[in-house]
C-alpha cells in the first residue's frame, strides 16, 4: 500500500506507511470519529494523568486491544512485546512483533 507522509508530504510505503497508520489508530481517542466510532484507542484517555505504573500498565493493554480491533485496520502487525515509559509529559510506547513474516520495531510518542 502506499500513502503520503503526513508530516513531509513525500510518498510511503510498506513499513513505513503501516507505522503511520498504527500511530493515527494508536492517538485518535475511541468514539471520536463520526462515521467510524469503532476506530483509535483507549490511550489518549491516560494522557495528562500521573503517570504511575498503573496507568503504564494500561497503556499496554489498551495498546494491545487496539491491534485487535478490526476498525483500525492495523491487525497484520503481531505485537510480541509491548511497552509503556515515560518521557517527558507523556508518554512513549515500543512496540515489536511480526508484520509480514518479518520480525519489525517502531515507537509511538504520545
């Protein structure tokens, strides 16, 4: 699949446009979009509390729920390891797994 890079404008493909779409499905706050109220997370309703290990530790299940939530369209990447810290105000999530019979690394800065 191609697509465009949302920050530069220049043409993506394959990895790299499937990170931007799990970043988008990863920081669009659940019920937020009026056709499509299954799409996004449940992670941008952390931001802006104390960040304790509790809320890290739902940081990577509501990450985890998103990838198997077919609205998002993000469901050919496995994750295997999930993990929240913080950074910052907020918050950055590693994720690594299996996306097309190959093992792939990314973050998300939220």
């Amino acid at each position: 699949m191609i697509g465009i890079d949302r920050d530069t404008g220049a043409t993506v493909d394959d990895w790299l446009q499937f990170v931007q779409r799990a970043t988008r499905a990863l920081t669009t706050p659940l019920g937020t979009r009026q056709k499509r109220p299954l799409y996004g997370s449940l992670i941008p309703t952390l931001l802006g509390q104390n960040l304790g290990d509790d809320i890290l530790l739902l940081a990577q299940s509501h990450a985890a729920q998103a990838f198997y939530n077919p609205q998002n369209g993000i469901g050919d990447f496995q994750p295997g390891v999930i993990v929240a810290t913080r950074q910052g105000a907020g918050l950055l999530l590693r994720f690594a797994g299996t996306w097309k019979n190959r093992q792939q690394t990314f973050e998300i800065v939220t």
